[in-house]
C-alpha cells in the first residue's frame, strides 16, 4: 500500500517540512531518514509518497517544519495516528493541516473532556450501519476530530454531492463516533471528478435530520482524481457559533474531606460526594493535592502532602476500612467504630492519631482477609501491572518499620541498596513475608477505591484534577532504587516571594536531568503514565523547575543562600568589570558590623556577640567554626531548645533566625565547584544591609548587575532548557496539563507554555505583570485558569482583614466602589462580587477553593477565616491538618445555597 501525505502550509524561503514517525517508512523518529515532503506549485500543497510494508496497522507520526540552518519546530498536540488494518485500496492520500501548538481545540481532545466532560454513552446511537464503499470507487473518509458535542446528539457532513445530501439536512451523512473523539464516515462520491462543497454539523437522532451546522465559509474538497484510493480527509475545529468552552471547578485536598463515613480525615469514597456536589451546582472539575503516601516518621511532619515517600504508591490515611471487610472479631468491630465516631468529630485532622488507628485495623483486616486476597485474581493482576514500583515500595515501608527509620543510609549495609534479595522477600511463603504483605494489601484497596471514585465522576461528566509535585523526598523509594537521577548533595526551594521573604526550602535533592535525558526522560513519563490511571487533568507544581530550580546548598536553612540551576553564572573576572572591583570578603562573605547587631538583636547584640562570633579585621565579626553555616545554627539550637523551658523558645527561635539573617548577609553565591572563579548574585540583594552600606556608584552598578542577571541573560538559556524537557511530559499521556506558574517567572516560560498547550495559573493577588498590584480576571488568557486564592495563601477572607489599606485599594480598583469604604470584614456580597468577577473570564476555566465558595453564604462559612487557611509557606513547621467543618452529605442539602452557586456559573456562560 502507498499512503501520500499531503499538507497546506505557507513557507519562507529556506525551510521545508518532514514526517517523523514511528516504524522504517517514517525513519523511526530519526531525523536523518524522516520523509521530506516536496512542494507542488500545482496543488499549493506539500506532498509526498511512502510504501507502507504488508501487515502495517497503523503509523504514528507528526510533521516538523526545518529550517535552512538545520533548527526545528514541531507542530503541536499528541502524535497523529493513521490507522491502517483492514484497509485493501492501493493508495491511500492523506489530506491534513498543520496542528498549531496553541490551538484550543487540541485541550478539548484531552482526557478531561473525551473521558468525563463531553464523555459519549456506551450505546451510542452515532454509529450508523453504513454501506460499505467499495476499493474500485472513489472514495473520501471524513474524519473530524470534534470532541464538544452533547450526548444525545451526532456529527453529520452536509455538502453539495448527492452522496452528501445535496445540501439536504435530512440527507446527511451520519458520522459514528466509535473511535470518538474522531468521528468518522466512507463515503463514494457521486461525481468525484467535480470539486465539492461540504459543512460539518449536528444531527438530532429523534428528529432524523441536521439541525445546525458549524459557522464560517463552505470546506472545500478538490476533485479527486483516480480510482481504487481512499482520499483520508482529516479536517480540523469545529466552528462552534457559540465561541470557546469554558468550565469551572472546585479545589479541595482529599485529606479535608469531611463526611459521615470518614475516619477523622478525608477518603476516596468521599470524592464521590465533593463530585455530586460538583455535578448539583454545575461545576466540571474537582481538584486535589497530591494523595501519594508520605509515611515517613508516623508523626504529624508526615502531613505535608509533597514530600512523599513513593511518587506512585497512594497514603494510607485515604483507605476506607468499613469497605474491605467488617471484622470478624465483634469486640474489634465495636472498637472500630467507636472510634471512627470519635476522630470523626474532631475540627481538624488529628493525623498521628488517626494513622495509628488506620494502621492498627489494616493490620488485622490484613490477617483476616490474607487468604483471599493473595488469590485474588485482581490482586494478581494489580501486582503484575504495577510490580515495577509497587515490589520496592512494599520492601521499603517494610524495612522502615523493621528498623525504626525511614533514612535508608542508617539501615543494615546489605539493605542500603536494593538487590536481588528483594524478589524473595516477596514470595508469600518467605517467614517475613507479612511485613511487606501488609502494603502489598494496603495499596490494592486504596487503588480499587479511587479507581471506583474516578469512574463515579467520569460518569457524572465531571473530571479530578490531580497535583505533581516538582521535588522527590530525600528518603523515599525512588532516591533508594535510583539515586542516579538526583543530585542528593543538594536542596530544592523556591526564591523569595509573597509567600516566604526569606524563600523555601523544601530539602528535597534537585534532579540529574543529564542523567534523565539518556532515556528521554523514562522516569517522569512513568510517573505522567500512572497519574493518568486515576486523573484526567493534571497541575504541575512549579513548572518553573523544569525550567531552572532554585538549588540550595545542603549547609543553608534557608532559601536565600540559593541560586538558579542550571544558569550561567559571572566569572569573577566580569564581576569585576561590571562593578569595578571585586573583593571576595566583602563581596562573598557574611557581612557583619556592630551597627548590623544592634538592628538585628536590639539589646541581646553584646550577648550574640560574645557567644557566637569572633573579631575579623576593621571593626567586622566573622562566624566562629561552630556556627559558620546556617545549618550548624539549626543544630546548636536544636540543642538548646530540647532543654530550654518553653517560654523561652520564642526568645531562641528570634535569636537563630537573626543568625540566619546574618549568614545571608552577602552580595554573591558562590557557583559550585568553580573555587570562587564563578558567582551568582545573592537574590534580593537590594533588600540586604551589606547592599544598603555600599556607596552609591557601587549600588547603582550592583542593581544593573542584578537586574541584567536575573531578568536578561538567562531568558533563552531557560526557554531551551524547557523545550528540551516538557515535551516528552506533556506527551507521556492525553491528560489536561496546568502548570503553576506563579513567583519569579521567567519571560519566555509563558511562550513555551503556550507553544506546549498548557495552561497557565492567574490568582488575582498575585499578578504576573510588574507595576500593578492586583491582576484582573477579564485580562486572563484562554488557555489559563483564573482562581482567587490556593492552598498556599489565605482565603479571600482571610486576605480581606490582614491589610486594611491593601483591601481598600482592591474594593475600589477591582471591584469598583470608588469613593467607598470596604467592610471590615468580607461579607458574603463582597466575596460573591470576586466569584463572579472570575466566573466571567475570558479563561477556560475558573476553579475556586470551596472555602471562597462557602464565603458567599453567612450561615454555612465558618466564623474565623483563618481556620480556612490550609498552609503556611512561611512556616515550615506547620501542621496541615485544614477539615472541611460541614460533612459533604449536609452541604449537599442545602438546595438554596446549591441553587446560588449553579445559578452564577449559569449565568456566566460556564
């Protein structure tokens, strides 16, 4: 069989277009053997020819546009897929058009909305019984990939061959949607010697006719020339009348679900309430944090929800008990309920007790139900398919409990590595096999639940939006099996921001993506892959790490000892010529003077002084070799805060975090390894008390340093660096992808975004644009979402009443009560006018915490809205411990409120 490729596109002079695919006809992705298309002045057309060898079944490929240099630009969306089985015509041309990256319409193809949104009925009554066209005929496949129809309606081609109906609405040709979204019909033209005219448009089964066709200009199909082939239209966008989609959503982690059923702390089976409530009020989207276990010290630290131990095994702590198995033993039962009943009741999540619990239970449900399960055919199953991590994980929550740890570096010398040794404690009849059987149990009933949440709303047409964290945990499964792809010797964090002043450590290794590349990126494509199994959309946390990290040295606490990586950090040599001199202790060392004291530690200077610090030359301290990093200041108070009396802690945690502010005290980071040749500014150097007491030339050299730095050189260097690594993530699988975008955005990121077709994150107190205070939602692009606050700041509550004057300028400029003066507190007007300003963006979609839902209704909020807040980025002790206050059952109920909420997404064409 032949199969021409034929394409429209308009090109300058140099460049030219291929076909990479899969398979020997199409160079197996390999730029050197790629088909090259010619261009025929005749048909306006890029084309070209390839014999397909017997027994093809389908070709999988994209078109990339090369220039004259060699640089090459891929279209966008997921591979194009042609299939081939079953086909007997000699030749086959392919009519395509060239997908350009930031095409809305691509989104809609994605899971989000062929699986759950625009979902098609398992009996479809778009599949007519067609006549076969036969090979000695003329033949066109309409094809259109259209996921946004209504169930109860089909796609239908109208045009002006008798075999298209001849503009008749009730002789169109009825397209099946079998291989939906791609709807799809044969069909032996007439007079295929004459150019026809033809629409897509909606067909009504009931009243067997056409009843709408898409807007815009007739398509046009040319004359199709010879006999025995099958010319394969492949046509493109729908012209919907009505304009683009848009949705909205609702965020909620799984942990604060609250319902009558639950343990204390939210479970899968609770997602199908949070999705029923979705469905009552007309929303399309719930959205989570992460759900992967964290157990790391079984104390409350394991809250934190982005520092997993697994990248695939799901927590514990969402496993409903009641639904494996009641327990055979009454006085347990009994036991069980009680007190499920009473962790119930508690406002928050008490996680340590909780956990105990759960793992108390598991482990007699596990006894009990051993037999069963380890026959379980689906338990076999679930085991073959995910062996690749689920064997490590189970052996490794096994050995953390055996020895008390979960550091793998502390644990016998022949268990530091995983071996060989790992298959045989697996085996149900090794002595210790329950040690490890226990997780094995554990993780098949947390993934048959969610999996049965997932399809819940899927059916109910509405999607779960997951979380990907950017960082690994230091002691997880993954940095055990494969410390390889990380460079453990370093902290990933973010930068100064609204969050934090001081930036984030999140203490997790930073990635070897030189390492990661070998096999293009295998590691993060199995983690996309098995997201997928449970989420048709997906948010990437800080999608700016793929970009550059903020990589921090393992002796700093905090963040602002940092610097970007990878970057192309200043040789001392062009230091010296930007500012005009260049002296390492001043520049590079923590600058410490008398007057520096004294506005650190007020009357406690001498007493620091004397205790932690020796004379340098010219009135300078230096750190004494105790206290010479900021980490050797986390352990000597470590030290004293485990004897000293509790009300004295305030006093030392002031007393090292001022320590810490000195070490910080410096204009540049050394570059690491580079024996001072290299060096990166130190970030918000400007806010710095060793930048303040520079003369003023040297300040002035220093900003334009600074800002040329950060916000100049490295623009192209990090648009590369994304290009080269989120393609092969954003194409692992047909999910939803957002990114989050928010902080020191980099100017290119958005264009890579775009270009990718993922969508980016507006919150309205968080601007991406310098200069303005507050963004507004009508200023969204499309391809975005717009929401009024996240998991990692207050609530618009919660907001309202931390700074009078901020909340002032906001109800005047953004919600335009000019000459007014804002309520004290966020009343539910207030709250409902930023809802609606968001549900009236332009953006795809507008998801919103169910805190700021609740916000509109003054009898269902809660009374203090800093109880709403979920984290505190600038604390990095804090608890998230964050429970909804109304059982999802009771919010369910409330059928005025309900009505409120779908009325407002009504109204606003969501």
């Amino acid at each position: 069989m032949f199969v021409r490729f034929r394409l429209p596109y308009f090109t300058s002079w140099g460049q030219r277009l291929e076909v990479r695919g899969a398979g020997p006809a199409l160079g197996d992705w390999h730029p050197d053997r790629a088909l090259r298309l010619a261009y025929s002045p005749a048909t306006s057309l890029w084309e070209q020819q390839v014999e397909v060898p017997d027994g093809t079944t389908e070709l999988r490929y994209k078109y990339v546009l090369v220039e004259e240099g060699g640089a090459t630009h891929w279209e966008g969306g997921p591979d194009r897929v042609l299939t081939l089985s079953g086909e007997s015509y000699g030749q086959v041309i392919v009519d395509e058009f060239w997908h350009a990256p930031q095409l809305p319409d691509y989104e809609l193809q994605t899971n989000a909305f062929t699986q759950a949104i625009f979902r098609r009925p398992a009996e479809s009554r778009c599949r007519p019984q067609q006549v076969r066209a036969r090979a000695a005929d003329a033949t066109v496949r309409f094809t259109l990939t259209a996921p946004r129809v209504e169930t109860g309606r089909c796609l239908c081609v109208l045009g002006s061959d008798e075999a298209l109906g001849a503009w008749d609405n009730r002789k169109a040709v009825v397209l099946s949607d079998a291989n939906f979204p791609h709807w799809t019909a044969d069909v032996a033209l007439v007079t295929p010697d004459k150019a026809v005219t033809y629409k897509y448009g909606f067909w009504d089964p009931e009243l067997n006719q056409c009843v709408d066709l898409e807007g815009g200009s007739d398509r046009v199909l040319p004359p199709l020339g010879g006999r025995n082939t099958l010319r394969w239209r492949r046509d493109e966008q729908y012209r919907h009348p009505a304009g683009p989609w848009r949705g909205a959503g609702v965020a909620l982690p799984v942990f604060a679900l609250r319902s009558r059923e639950g343990m204390g702390v939210g479970e899968f089976p609770d997602l199908k309430l949070l999705v029923d409530w979705a469905a009552e009020t007309g929303l399309q989207l719930v959205q989570v944090l992460p759900i992967n276990d964290t157990t790391a010290t079984h104390t409350k630290v394991d809250s934190y929800p982005y520092a997993a131990i697994s990248v695939f095994a799901l927590h514990p702590q969402y496993l409903r008990l009641q639904d494996i198995a009641p327990l055979q033993n009454a006085a347990l039962q009994a036991e069980l309920e009680q007190l499920r009943d009473e962790l119930n009741g508690r406002d928050f999540v008490d996680y340590e007790p909780v956990m105990q619990a759960k793992w108390r239970f598991l482990r007699h449900l596990y006894q009990q139900e051993k037999t069963a399960f380890l026959a379980d055919p689906a338990f076999q199953q679930f085991f073959q398919e995910q062996r690749e991590w689920l064997a490590p994980y189970a052996v490794f929550s096994g050995l953390r409990e055996r020895f008390g740890t979960v550091d793998f570096r502390q644990w016998p010398q022949e268990f530091q590595q995983p071996g060989d040794w790992l298959t045989a404690l697996l085996d149900p009849k090794h002595a210790e096999f329950d040690e490890f059987g226990l997780h094995l149990f554990t993780q098949f009933h947390l993934d048959r639940q969610l999996l049965a949440a997932v399809e819940y709303a899927r059916q109910r047409g509405v999607v779960l939006k997951g979380d990907l964290p950017i960082g690994i945990y230091r002691h997880s499964v993954e940095a055990w099996t494969q410390p390889e792809l990380y460079h453990l010797d370093q902290q990933a964090g973010a930068p100064p921001d609204d969050f934090s002043v001081t930036g984030q450590n999140w203490r997790f290794p930073t990635y070897n993506w030189d390492k990661m590349a070998e096999d293009n990126y295998a590691w993060w494509r199995q983690r996309l892959s098995h997201l997928s199994r449970y989420f048709d959309a997906l948010r990437i946390d800080h999608i700016l790490g793929f970009f550059r990290i903020w990589e921090i040295p393992n002796h700093a606490v905090e963040g602002l000892l940092g610097h970007f990586s990878p970057a192309l950090p200043l040789h001392r040599h062009e230091v010296e010529q930007r500012l005009g001199w260049f002296d390492e202790d001043r520049l590079a060392k923590p600058y410490i003077r008398w007057h520096i004291l004294e506005e650190v530690f007020g009357s406690n200077a001498q007493a620091v002084r004397e205790e932690f610090l020796d004379d340098a030359s010219h009135g300078a301290f230096r750190f004494r070799e105790a206290v010479n990093t900021q980490r050797k200041v986390e352990a000597v108070f470590e030290q004293k805060l485990a004897v000293a009396p509790a009300e004295q802690h305030e006093h030392l945690q002031r007393l090292r975090d001022g320590l810490y502010s000195l070490h910080a005290e410096v204009l540049f980071v050394e570059a690491d390894g580079t024996n001072g040749q290299y060096w990166h500014p130190r970030i918000t150097v400007d806010k710095s008390r060793t930048f303040r007491d520079l003369d003023d030339h040297s300040r002035q050299r220093m900003r334009e340093l600074y800002y040329d730095f950060f916000f100049h050189r490295h623009n192209e260097f990090w648009r590369e660096q994304g290009l080269v690594k989120l393609p092969a993530i954003r194409y692992a699988t047909n999910m939803l992808i957002f990114g989050e975008d928010l902080g020191m955005v980099p100017a290119s990121v958005p264009g890579v975004m775009r270009q990718l077709g993922i969508l980016g994150l507006n919150i309205q107190r968080m601007p991406a644009a310098t200069g303005i205070e507050f963004s507004h939602p009508d200023h969204a692009a499309y391809l975005s979402v717009v929401s009024p606050s996240c998991h990692d700041m207050s609530t618009v509550r919660g907001w309202w009443e931390e700074d009078r004057n901020r909340t002032q300028r906001f109800f005047e400029q953004l919600l335009g009560h000019h000459s007014q003066t804002a309520p004290f507190y966020c009343e539910p007007w207030a709250a409902g006018e930023v809802v609606v300003q968001h549900l009236h963006s332009p953006a795809m979609w507008a998801i919103f915490p169910l805190q700021d839902f609740l916000a509109l209704d003054e009898k269902l909020r809660r009374q203090n809205p800093l109880d709403e807040q979920i984290n505190v980025p600038s604390n990095p002790e804090h608890f998230w411990k964050y429970r909804f206050h109304l059982p999802l059952e009771e919010l369910l109920g409330q059928s005025d409120f309900n009505k409120e909420i779908r009325d407002l997404v009504a109204q606003s064409g969501r």
